[in-house]
C-alpha cells in the first residue's frame, strides 16, 4: 500500500501543477488528510479513484472477462479463479473506503460547512461513482455507516446496507450533485485542483446524468422495459455529446506521475498480464483496426499472440497495447462511447430499432475515431477504419440485435471494469455463456468448478474486523451474484 501512497502524492502534485497497508478499520485512515482543504483533498481523491478502478479492479475485472490473460504471480491466480480476499482487500481498504470514498465523504461535510455547493457537487459525483463501483464488484455493503469512525458515537463495525437501495441511493446523490452544480453562488468552486474537469460545471452535470443512465441501464435484467426508459430520460435530459467530454484524468507523461497500466507494466509485475486470446481473436477474424493499439507483439518478429485464459507463462503473447500502455493514456470514469452504446441498448430494449442502430453506429465510430486516430492520425487508419465502419458500424432497423450491440461494446470498453458488468448481464438462459460467448479458464475447476466468477469476495480485513455483518451477507464467492445480475 505504501507504493500506492507515495504514487497519489506524487500523481496529485504533478497534476495539480499542470492544471497493501492495514488501516485498522475502514473508517479511518491515518494517512488521510482530514484537515487539509477542499482543493487537496478533491484531487486526492480522484486520483486514489482513477488507479483503483484503471488498476486492480481493471486487471482482475479484464481477466476474468478474457480481454487479458494472467500468466504469472498473483495474475495467474486470478486468472484461475483465485481471487481471494487478500486480494479484494487492495482494492477496498486502499482506493475505495480509507481512500476516495473517506476523502470525498470529508469534501462533502465541508463544503457543506463552507456553502460551497460546487466542491459538493463534483465530490457527490465522484462519491456515487466509487459507490456504484463498490456495490457492482462486492453487492452489500457499508455506506450509511461507513465514515462514522470520527463520530461522537463512534461506528468501527459499520452495518452493510442492501444493495439495491444502495442503487437508489446512487441515484439520490447524483440529483444532489446535479442540484449542487447548479447552485448560482458558491464560497468557493473548483479550479485547477479538478483534474476532471477544471472546475467545469456544464460537464460534471453532463456526468452525473451519464452515471445515472448507467447505474439505470444496469437494471435490464431487474426491469428491461424501466431500466430503458429511465436511462434514456437522462440521457435526453442532456449528457455528452462528443469523446471530447470524457469524464477522464489524463495523468503526467513522467513514469511517477503516468497512468495506472503503464505505471503496472514498468512495475516488476508489469509482465504477469498478457493480452487475451479470446479477444486477439475476435478482433483478428474482424479487421478490428483497434487491435494494434489494444495489444503490442512480444517482439517485433512474433506478431500480435494472445495468451489463454488460465495458462501460465505463455511465452512470446503480447502485452497491453500503446492506447493505454503510455504515461499520458486517459483514465476514464465514464465516456460518451459508453453513453451511445447505453442509449443503443435502451433503445434496442424499447423496440426502438431505428434509433438503437443510429446509436449504435455513432458508438462504433467514436470508439475507432478515439483508439486509432488520437494517436496516429487520421490519414494513417482511414482505409482500415472506414472498412470496419462499414461492416460493424452501419447497422439499420433491420439488422440490429442487441448482440451486435454488446459485442462492439465489449470491444469498445476494452480494459475498463464496466465491460464485466455488461458481461454479467448479458447472461440470459438463451445466452448462457455471455456475450462475447466466454468459456472457463483453463485450471479453473478447483476453484469455481469450472464457472465463470460473477462478484468478488470480500476482503479478508472486513471479515476480521467486521465479521458479524460480513457474515450476516451470507454465500460472497466468485461465482455467487449481485443483485441486478439474475
């Protein structure tokens, strides 16, 4: 955990100039700030967000959905279906509650001290992000009582709240944000300090309102019809409309302050992740334009090779590619390709043909547009992207399914945490395998039995500590279930 420390210190002043440790419970970190202002703590907190979802939760999640292939160390595990609560625990007890979350939760009370509803605003969008994070990988848990530990009535074993009002909650906060963006006065807004969006409020509205049409969205299989209709009125309601949106942190081109992948891969473990043979091949048989950017040859000899889920060091397999494995790639919450692919899908659910193929193709094109043309140009890729375009991103009323939706989504969301859950829910009885079509790792049954993980256990520090209400959860092993995932 020390690493990850000295990297947010790091990562936080470089950015703010350009524009395992075990904390006791998680309601205090003793390495926390709890007295430093707004304008540090913000970006703290967002950037202890940005690596937790780009890194463990983004490694793991990518293995289990066979975008890459753990072939060594602790990634070998996980891509056999390890995933033990040691690991899980990286996640919550550092970015997650003694990190982001206490932050955001500091943040909140003091803008509210100070009448500066814009700090409240950004903070409750980043809050509800890292709570939808944290409901989607573990389903119940502590929210109400989570940041009590400083209280005059001190909670150090915090209840662990139902996951579905948790979602409700999620949704209950970002029409505060919304609300709090919109404040006409504020004692003081966020400037430079926001490596989001400078302080910009038209773009954290447009946020929030592309975090509630997800957290909607994730409901198709616990209302389709509803969850649609919901997500699309966010939309409508006014939300991004080009890449250039991006809720993202573009961190240093330096190696102390670069993005999560790129940090991983000069790491000693940088080599224990390989790109998937499962994707290397769906993209191969496409043309998929992408695929040289998603991936990188071992050698300049070997081609690009993908690794199979659950081997161990499979020799001469490609790395992750130069779109995310550079010091200045994008860490993004949430994009307007995911926006286009939910209002694709909402619509599609809807019997909207019409207009899920014209989402649908407009998702296609900016992915192409973002992955290939941000780096080389768009002369170099013209022919190559124009192809693709052509063949996956022209979709009508007629020839639209929600397949075809899921499966440029999958590709699309490539190494992002959020392509698992759309994974988990397009698993239907006709579907029993997803979409993409996934098979179990190989050595795989000794520790799901040969079945797909659907959640993450919890961490080995919260059944310690916390063990009445952890056990109280009940069953939390990889194959069981979060609540939208039926």
């Amino acid at each position: 955990m020390k690493k990850y420390l000295k990297t947010f210190a790091t990562v936080l002043v470089t950015a703010v100039a350009l524009s395992g440790c075990d904390f006791g419970d998680i309601n205090v970190n003793p390495n926390a700030p709890t007295d430093a202002p707004m304008n540090v703590l913000l970006p703290a907190a967002q950037a202890n967000l940005a690596y937790g979802i780009h890194g463990d939760i983004a490694q793991f999640t990518s293995i289990f959905l066979q975008q890459t292939s753990g072939v060594n160390n602790i990634y070998l595990t996980v891509g056999q279906y390890d995933l033990n609560g040691n690991l899980a625990g990286r996640v919550w007890d550092g970015n997650l509650y003694p990190g982001a979350m206490n932050d955001l939760n500091i943040v909140i009370r003091k803008a509210t001290q100070q009448n500066a509803p814009h700090y409240r605003g950004v903070a409750r969008v980043m809050m509800a992000n890292a709570l939808g994070q944290a409901v989607d990988l573990w389903n119940n848990v502590p929210y109400s009582d989570a940041f009590r530990g400083n209280d005059a009535e001190r909670v150090l074993q915090p209840r662990y709240d139902r996951a579905e009002a948790l979602y409700d909650t999620i949704q209950n906060v970002l029409n505060q944000a919304i609300a709090d963006l919109q404040a006409t006065s504020s004692t003081l807004s966020p400037g430079r300090d926001d490596l989001v969006y400078g302080g910009d409020r038209t773009r954290w509205t447009q946020a929030a309102r592309a975090l509630k049409a997800r957290y909607f969205n994730h409901l198709s299989k616990v209302n389709a019809e509803q969850s649609a209709r919901d997500a699309l009125a966010q939309l409508q309601a006014g939300t991004f409309t080009a890449n250039a949106q991006d809720a993202r942190i573009v961190f240093g081109n330096t190696i102390d302050a670069a993005a999560p992948w790129f940090r991983f891969s000069q790491s000693t473990f940088g080599t224990g992740i390989r790109v998937s043979s499962t994707l290397v091949q769906l993209m191969q048989q496409r043309n998929d334009p992408r695929l040289p950017f998603y991936a990188a040859p071992f050698s300049a000899t070997s081609g690009i090779v993908g690794a199979r889920p659950g081997q161990a060091d499979e020799a001469g397999t490609a790395f992750v590619g130069p779109y995310y494995n550079r010091a200045e790639a994008p860490t993004n919450f949430i994009t307007f390709v995911e926006v286009k692919f939910i209002e694709a899908e909402a619509n599609f659910r809807l019997g909207r043909l019409a207009e899920a193929a014209a989402a649908h193709n407009a998702a296609v094109a900016a992915s192409i547009a973002k992955v290939t043309v941000s780096i080389t140009g768009a002369a170099t890729n013209a022919v190559a992207n124009t192809a693709y375009i052509s063949q996956f991103g022209s979709e009508t009323a007629a020839s639209i399914t929600l397949e075809k939706i899921l499966t440029e989504k999958y590709f699309a969301m490539y190494l992002d945490p959020e392509a698992w859950t759309d994974w988990r829910r397009s698993v239907t009885t006709d579907r029993p395998n997803g979409v993409p079509a996934l098979q179990p790792a190989a050595n795989s049954q000794q520790f799901t039995g040969g079945r797909l993980p659907r959640r993450w256990p919890y961490p080995i520090s919260e059944v310690q500590q916390n063990r009445a209400n952890v056990e109280a959860q009940g069953s939390a092993t990889l194959t069981d279930r979060v609540f939208w995932d039926r």
